[in-house]
C-alpha cells in the first residue's frame, strides 16, 4: 500500500531569507506534527546567494531555529515537478515557469529582509511562521477527510 506524500517547495530568487526562514519553520511543523512520513519539503532559489542572510539567521536564532550552516541552492524546474504546492516569496521565480509542475502555485508576497532592521525581519518571520502553520492546518485537514 504506497503511502500519498504531499510535496512543498519554498522558492526565492537567492533562497537566502524568506524561502530559508519557510522551509526551517516547515521542516519544524512537519517534525512537531510527526508528518515525517508524508511530508516533503523543499526550498531553493532561481539565483541562489552564497549564504544566508545574517539578519535572517539572528532572528531566526531568537526562535531556537540554527541556520548558519545552511547554504542557500538552485532549484530547477525538475525539483518542482511534482510537487503539490510551490510557494513564492514575493519575488520572481524567472527561469521557473509554472507550467513545468502539476500543484498549485502560491506567492506570498513578502517584503525581501535583506539588509533591513532587525524589527523588520522578525515581522517577516513572523508572519512566514504564521503561513507555514497555517498550509499545515490546511494541508493535515486534507489528509484526514481523504483517509
């Protein structure tokens, strides 16, 4: 019996803030929620940076998540082909047409944090955490009514 696995992708232009700020938060619900099994999570950027942004990791320290070792890296179109939703940040996503992946496309529309006061940064990462817990609830919410 195969087991249906619901694949998301964070997507950003340098994958260096707000799509790195996405996928720790999911990876964090999908442990939290012990979806491990049925939750794939991916991030990646059309343009990636070369590391991420430090204002990004020191907020994102304040919530006991670690991203300094995380190194910021492209995503293609193949990475995206199967996933069920593709999350935008904000910014273009050129170079990674829409039409190459069967989900569902969603852009948050999110300020860039780079270079940006620290209050700055953690209202993005606040309002990430909040969209991140809420795909969550909607995407458990799916998989129950389809059990």
């Amino acid at each position: 019996m195969s087991q249906n696995i619901t694949r998301i992708a964070f997507v950003c232009v340098q994958n260096a803030g707000r799509s790195q700020m996405a996928f720790a938060f999911a990876e964090r619900e999908r442990n939290v929620r012990k979806l491990a099994d049925s939750i794939e999570i991916r991030t990646g950027g059309t343009q990636p940076a070369n590391s991420v942004h430090e204002e990004v990791v020191e907020v994102m320290q304040e919530k006991d998540i670690d991203l300094r070792n995380r190194t910021p890296r492209e995503i293609i179109h193949y990475d995206l082909q199967d996933c069920e939703y593709v999350i935008t940040m904000g910014c273009s996503a050129e170079g990674v047409c829409p039409a190459t992946w069967s989900g569902e496309n969603r852009d948050w529309g999110l300020a860039d944090p780079h270079g940006k006061d620290l209050e700055t940064v953690r209202e993005i990462r606040d309002e990430i955490e909040i969209r991140v817990n809420s795909l969550f609830n909607e995407i458990t919410g799916k998989q129950q009514t389809n059990n």
